[in-house]
C-alpha cells in the first residue's frame, strides 16, 4: 500500500496506476479544476469516465452538474471546461486492442483467500 500526502498546489492527483490493478485499467485519478480551467478528452488514447464529483463544468455545449458521468471514448476529443471550483473523478482504460496484447494480471493468492 502507498500513502502519500497530496499537494494542494496541484490540481491532478493520481490515486491508483495500472500496476495495481487489473490491466484494463490504467489509472483513477482526482482533479480539482479552477474556473475556466481545462481537461483535455482523448488526448491519451484511452477511454475515460469523468464523474462530477462538485461544481459545474461544459462539455459540447452541454452542462455537467454535481453526480453527472462523462463517457469519453479513446481518440474522440474535446475538452471540459470547468465554469466553477469543479472536483472530478476519472476512470481511464485501455482500448480492447491495447489489453488484449498485455500480458494477463493473475491475483497472487490462492483463490480460496481471495475474499475480503
């Protein structure tokens, strides 16, 4: 397990990477965008889940409020555009054509002790 402290001048936070987790996944991250501030969609050849987590932002023309989910499909790009003080949470995978050439992620524990 990794603890750290977050530094609060920054507005991107990575919470978990693909080394800790199944290989679909390549990262969850935390944002905190500044009004007028912008993220970036498809820029990085995954797919991406954004989930509002407060404040308000655009998309397309399009508010997103509190609770609102943004699915953005790896190579379709936009932007997000936070209109206040606006946390998000992201979800970023790899591509079917990515993950079937990683090689498989086999949990270390017997399956019998595999439960929480």
């Amino acid at each position: 397990m990794i603890i750290s402290t977050v530094d609060t001048d920054d507005y991107w936070s990575c919470l978990i990477r693909r080394g800790m987790l199944h290989s679909e996944t390549e990262a969850i991250e935390h944002w905190t965008l500044a009004p007028g501030q912008e993220l970036r969609l498809g820029t990085q050849g995954v797919h991406e889940a954004l989930l509002l987590l407060s404040g308000t932002a655009t998309v397309a023309g399009e508010t997103l409020k509190p609770g609102s989910l943004l699915l953005a499909p790896a190579l379709q790009s936009g932007a997000l555009t936070a209109t206040t003080t606006t946390h998000i949470l992201s979800i970023r995978t790899y591509p079917g054509h990515v993950t079937r050439v990683l090689p498989a992620r086999i949990p270390e524990l017997p399956e019998a002790e595999r439960a929480i």
